[in-house]
C-alpha cells in the first residue's frame, strides 16, 4: 500500500492519507477523498483539493499539501 502525508502551509506533517482515507497521526480515521472534497466521516465537505493542494472550501486560503507517495508494508 502508499500512503502520502498531508503537510500544512509550515511544512509540519499532520495526516496520512492511504487510498481515499484521511487519518490522524495517531492513525484513526478522520475523513476520505470525494470528489475533489476532502469530507468528514459523515460526508460533509471540510476542504477543496486542487492537485496536491487543500485549501479552504472557498478555494482562497491554502491549508496545505499532499507530499508525494512512499511506499508501506
């Protein structure tokens, strides 16, 4: 499996992202990729994502970056 860590606008690592879903760095679930949304476990929109780029849901504010792949166990 891959996995891409979700790094904020400082450069400080704070999800996993492996497949569609998001996880905390204590590794629980936290929401998933949809449609260019990143959305809570319920489904509701938190974040745009633009290529490797989240920002806020009105797409002005960044929020962060997707780091590229590594590979997991």
């Amino acid at each position: 499996m891959s996995e891409r860590g979700l790094v904020d606008r400082k450069g400080e690592l704070f999800a996993w992202l492996r497949g569609s879903t998001l996880y905390t760095l204590d590794d629980q679930p936290s929401g998933r990729i949809e449609g260019g949304y990143v959305v809570d476990l319920a489904g509701s929109p938190v974040w745009r994502v633009y290529g490797d780029g989240v920002y806020t849901l009105d797409g002005f504010e960044p929020i962060g970056y997707f780091t590229s792949e590594r590979q997991t166990r």
